[in-house]
C-alpha cells in the first residue's frame, strides 16, 4: 500500500499536489442516508484556506469544493463519494531557485531519496494543502456522528511559549486563530505578526475534545482508538507530538492519582485517561493533545545543500504561515471525525444481538 488512504470500513483516500491543477478525495464506506449539503462542506474548508488573515499564508483559494459522486439530493447514496478543489493561485516560479536545494525542515531530500525525483513546487505531495482534502472527507464524517450526537471541539491552546489562561469554548469563532482565551489570542496575534516581520515562524498545541462517545469503541489490540487517533494526528504535516488525557504528565504520578474511580452510574471521578481505557472509549470525554513545529518555510538565511551536495546558504521567499498550528485546527477535527466514523461502523460487527 502506498499510505494515502486512511480508515478501514470508512476509509478516505487522498489526491493531488500543492501546484497541481488540483487536490480530491475519495471517500469509500459512507452509508446512504446521511444528510449532507455541498454548503456544509464548503464551510469546514472555508475554516481552513488560506488568506484568511495577517496570521497565516496570504495564498488566495477560494478551496470550493466539487461534488463529483455519492451525494444526491443532499443524501449520501452509499457510492464512493468524490470531491475535487481545484487549485487556482499557485506561483510556481516562487519555488524556481528552489528546485535543486534540500529546505531544512521539509520533505524535499527524504521524498527525493525515497522516489529519486521530487516536486519542488510548494513541497508538491507532501504540502500542507493536502490537507483540504482531509477537511473535506471530514465534514462527510462529522455529518455522520452528528446521528450519534457525537460532537468535536478543536483549538489552540499554545503557540510557541504562550499559554491560554483560560477555556471558553463560546470564544473559539471570536477570534482568527481557533482560541478559547480572548485576552492571549491578542496577545499571540501580536506575537505571530513581529515574527511574520523578521520572517521566522514558530510552534503551536492544538487540543481536541470530543462529546458524546459511547463506551465501546476500539479495536484490540494494534487498532485501539487512542493509537489511530495518534496515527491520523502524526499523519498531518507538521505534527510532532501527541499525547492523550494527562499524556506525559501521568508518568509523574503515582497510581493512586492517576487512576480514574468509577461510582454509580457507570461514571468517572475524573478523566485522566482522556476517555479511553485499554484502548477502548469509556463513555468519558475524549481529550488529546497535538504538538505542531514551526513552519520550515522561513525568510531568514539558512544552510544546506544542493542534489550535488554542495553547500548553499539561501532564503525563502513567498507566501507562508508563520505558525502551521492556527490552520491546523479544522484539520485535527477532520481527522478526528474520520477516526470516529470508521471506529462507530467497524463496532457494528462486535457482537450479535437479535
């Protein structure tokens, strides 16, 4: 298998390069039946294009989307379900005197060393832009949990060394960077436009909740829910790190704080595990974290070496995000959904019930 679809009974299988004419997805599995309109797609991906503001990439798409197959009169039909955004403002000859350097940072030398050819056009393949296609299966997905009344909540709870002090999930849209904490999205926008300044980038945490789970989802032993969670998150460009309920803070515990007491109910004291206990949901809230490095297209002067291996300094120009992790966002959601709609289908054959 070549890794570029995802799921097992609802699987999405990606396509296209970031100077391509265009990026798509297929989307097998999804049962007929589920309400979904092209205007409910369209506004996940309008959450995640560029442009949008000073904080991320000024690259204009409008990333509408295009409903070949599978949707018909605003119902699933059970068909693969195709969907194609065409790619509209690309400068490639931003990326000319690029062509023969390896960016520190980017895939260009490993994808070069695995295919022995590489498009040097915005990172082709291995783009970020790739990820419009993840957002899109995703909204199919997220309409499918919304029967289930499962819910997902992602944003920023960290850029760079600057925390939120507070969690309100009603300021989320209030603000350009997915933040639940008025008062640091101000500060961290100010932070991100004096680094978008010097041309330098930084990182960022994205924290995701879901609600309304049911206990019971997850697959022994290689296809818990906790570990295809981590592989859709380390799946995104950009990621560095996941970690799940207390995550590395457990191993500071002793287990007498770490456990979870149940009372009646079928209910939990607390939520250190995150939700999922044996790799299985708990019924819990589900709560993880993702940790994304700075962008690696960056102005300032860096080293590195040509195919020849000759050593070159340089410096990128074009347009980029001082900070991956803010556009991120709506795509930790979409990978989220997808894992959740696979995992809800494949629980259907656990058992037997008449």
């Amino acid at each position: 298998m070549a890794g570029n679809s995802f799921g097992n009974i609802f699987r999405i299988t990606s396509f296209g390069e970031s100077h391509g004419p265009a990026i798509g997805v297929i989307i097998d599995g999804c049962p007929a039946g589920i309400k979904i309109e092209k205007e409910y797609i369209q506004q996940q991906l309008d959450r995640r294009k560029p442009g949008q503001s000073d904080m991320v990439t000024q690259r204009a798409e409008e990333d509408e989307v295009h409903i070949f197959s599978g949707i018909f009169d605003g119902q699933t039909t059970g068909t693969p379900i195709g969907m194609v955004i065409y790619n509209k403002d690309m400068r490639s000859g931003d990326y000319d005197n690029l062509k023969d350097l390896f960016r520190p940072g980017h895939a260009d030398y490993t994808y070069y060393k695995k295919y022995g050819i590489r498009d040097h056009r915005g990172s082709g393949r291995s783009s970020a832009r790739e990820t419009a296609a993840r957002v899109a299966g995703g909204a199919v997905a997220m309409k499918l949990l919304e029967n289930f009344n499962i819910s997902i909540t992602g944003y920023i709870c960290s850029i760079g060394k600057i925390k939120i002090k507070a969690k309100d999930l009603s300021e989320i849209t209030k603000n350009k960077i997915f933040c639940p904490d008025t008062n640091t999205a101000i500060e961290i926008e100010k932070y991100l436009l004096s680094l978008k300044e010097k041309g330098d980038s930084t990182g960022g945490i994205v924290e995701c909740i879901v609600n309304g789970v049911p206990a019971g989802l997850g697959e022994p032993v290689f296809d818990k829910l906790s570990a295809d969670l981590a592989k859709a998150m380390l799946s995104i460009n950009a990621s560095r790190g996941f970690e799940i309920g207390d995550g590395f803070a457990c191993s500071e515990l002793t287990g007498s704080e770490n456990n979870d007491p149940m009372i009646s109910g079928c209910k939990f004291e607390s939520n250190h595990a995150g939700g999922i206990l044996g790799g299985i949901s708990n019924g819990n809230e589900i709560i993880f974290r993702v940790a994304f490095k700075p962008t690696s297209s960056i102005k300032l002067s860096q080293k590195t070496i040509d195919i020849h291996d000759n050593p070159i300094e340089f410096s990128i120009t074009g347009r980029h995000d001082p900070c991956v992790a803010i556009r991120a966002v709506p795509v930790v959601e979409a990978m989220t959904a997808i894992t959740l709609a696979d995992h809800l289908l494949r629980d259907r054959n656990s058992r037997l019930e008449f």
